[in-house]
C-alpha cells in the first residue's frame, strides 16, 4: 500500500460520519410495544450532541445500541458505528459513561469494585500502566490524586475515577448517560473542555444524554430529540437551529437566562400536548387540576355549588365529612337498637 493509499484512507476516516443510522425499529419484547420507531441518525466527525427527551421516551435504550450492549432485535436498513455493526464499549472506538455511580448497591448486584479498600492508582492498574500519558491528563483535567482510598471517597470522587479509566483508550465516539450530577461545576467545565479537545484533535464525537443544562449552552454544537412517539429528530447544529436562535434573540422580561433550558422546556411541553390529552386549554394539567379541587375541599374552603352565578350555594368540604360522620354514628346505633329489640 503506498502512502498516498494510506493519506486516502486517513482523510476519508476524518469525514466519514462516526455514526450512520437508517431506519431502525427496536422492541424490547419481539412483537410487542416498539421502543425505538423508524430511527435515523447521523453524527458527523467533531460534533458534541445534547440528546434529550422526557422518561421513557428511549435514550437510554439508544444509548445501549450505540455502545453495542444491545445488539439482538434490532432491525435496520444501515447500521454503521465507527465503521462497524458490532459496537462494543472500548473495543471498537467507543467509550461508555453511565450506569450505577452511587456507593448504595442492593444485596443482589454484589460489592462495588469502586468501594474496595485499595488507592485509585491500582484500579486496573495495567489497564492504567498502559495508556500512562493519557491517565495523568486525565488525573490532570479531574483533579485526581492517585492516592485516594476507594473506600473512603466521595461519589463524585469515584465517578472521576470510573471516568478516567473508561477514558484511557482513545475514543471516537463517547457516550453519556446523564453523568453531570456528582462532579463539581469546576471539575465538569474543565472535563466539557478536555471533551472538545478530543474531537477536535481527533474528528471524535460525544452524545451527552442529560436534564441538566448549565454550560451546555457554550459547549454542545448539535441537539437531538428523542419524541414521546419514540421517533428520534434530526440531529440539529445549533448555530443554524432556528428555534434555538429565535430563543437567544429573545430579550426584556423574555430573555432566557439559559436558552438550553427553555429550547428543551418549550418542546417538551409541545410533545406533552400533542402525545396527551390531559391538558386544559390554559396548559394546566387536568391531574393538577383535580389535585387542587380536592385539596380545597379536605381544607374546607368554599366552593361554588353552581358556575352560573351562584354565589350563595356552597359546602365545606371538612363539615361535609363531618356531617357523614355523624350519619354513620346514628344510623349505626339505629340498627343497634333495632337489633335488641328483635332479641328481647
């Protein structure tokens, strides 16, 4: 192979998309309630991607198929991860950040090797000697010391420990399921920097699945939807986005402090309507709604016996109950004495 094969091969890796996505369908349980309908997806080189969603609409089931933990049932007309239709997380490219951080584990998971008694500079410690540069920058950019006891850090603490190891190979595509939480914004800001130097230096790519939006604003390049209608959007540059700029435009009493957050806010509250007819013409919910009524009437407040105008016809809701009460007693001694009676 000559080196200007090579240069050719080099130069289409850096603009081939990181992933190609056409037309997925996937269901949890063969031929039962469709998890993912019709998924396209395409993540161009040096993209840093927000994908959000309300609950259970799929991230986390996309994120799976991304890092190759899902890999039965799924059906496709293209499926290209880094170049390959067996993702695997590491073993081809792509990096995973999620799963259980927290120091409470139930009785049925086992110990965490994440609480162990030992320093952080021995968690797969040959895993560790052989990527060595590129653990002390991440030492470096989380503020790591090596010496930590596992079993005495804090659970920020072991996510910047999980998060260094996960990151010692090299990655084209990291993936992350909602991880922000635990670490410092200090630490977060400095890590969304190291993120943005590995895609520029590289073509890599990050999708960052997250309900917290503070510096995404300035660091994300692209934004995805995940629909309640488990139909992914496209996947949006921001810069060109027009209701992300409508947003930033905005200005007075209707400036958005954190446009991210209002962008995500506004198009959920979309996708809730047109999912759902639980909501009143005001953008009440109708849950709420019955909510309130009942709590005034517990409280006793007055309520309007009829919305034509009558003001004067009203119970009390806590001397409605009162009165029940008392019906009860009397009825019940009726029967009672009613009950002797019959005996005698």
């Amino acid at each position: 192979m000559t080196i200007e094969d090579v240069n050719s091969k080099t130069n289409e890796k850096a603009t081939k998309p990181i992933v190609t996505i056409k037309n997925l369908n996937f269901s949890y349980v063969t031929g039962g309630k469709p998890n993912l309908v019709d998924l396209n997806c395409v993540i161009e080189p040096n993209s840093k991607v927000i994908l959000v969603g309300a609950n259970g609409a799929g991230k986390s089931t996309l994120l799976r198929i991304l890092t190759g933990q899902i890999f039965i049932g799924l059906d496709s007309d293209e499926f290209d991860i880094n170049g390959t239709k067996k993702p695997n997380d590491q073993a081809n490219g792509i990096a995973f950040l999620g799963g259980t951080w927290k120091r409470r584990r139930t009785g049925f998971e086992g110990m965490c090797p994440y609480t162990m008694d030992c320093p952080a500079s021995e968690m797969m410690e040959k895993w560790q000697n052989q990527h060595i540069e590129r653990r002390d920058e991440l030492v470096r950019v989380l503020g790591i010391n090596l010496n930590w006891r596992m079993h005495e850090c804090s659970d920020g603490q072991r996510k910047k420990v999980r998060i260094m190891i996960k990151l010692l190979r090299p990655f084209q595509l990291c993936v992350i399921d909602e991880f922000a939480a635990d670490l410092d914004i200090f630490s977060r800001s400095r890590f969304f920097d190291y993120l943005t130097r590995e895609c520029e230096m590289r073509g890599a790519s990050v999708v960052y699945a997250t309900h917290i939006f503070d510096q995404a604003d300035s660091w994300a390049s692209h934004i995805t939807f995940m629909q309640l209608s488990k139909v992914l959007s496209p996947v949006h540059p921001l810069a060109t986005y027009a209701p992300y700029q409508e947003i930033l435009a905005r200005t007075g009493a209707e400036r958005a402090m954190c446009p991210m957050y209002v962008l995500v806010l506004e198009e959920l509250e979309r996708q809730y309507r047109a999912q759902s007819d639980v909501f009143m013409e005001d953008n009440q919910c109708l849950a709420d709604v019955i909510m309130d009524d009942q709590g005034k009437e517990l409280g006793g407040d007055r309520h309007v016996a009829e919305q034509a105008g009558d003001q004067t016809g009203w119970v009390s809701g806590r001397l409605t109950r009162q009165l029940c009460a008392e019906e009860e007693v009397k009825k019940r001694e009726e029967r009672m004495e009613k009950t002797r009676q019959q005996v005698n």
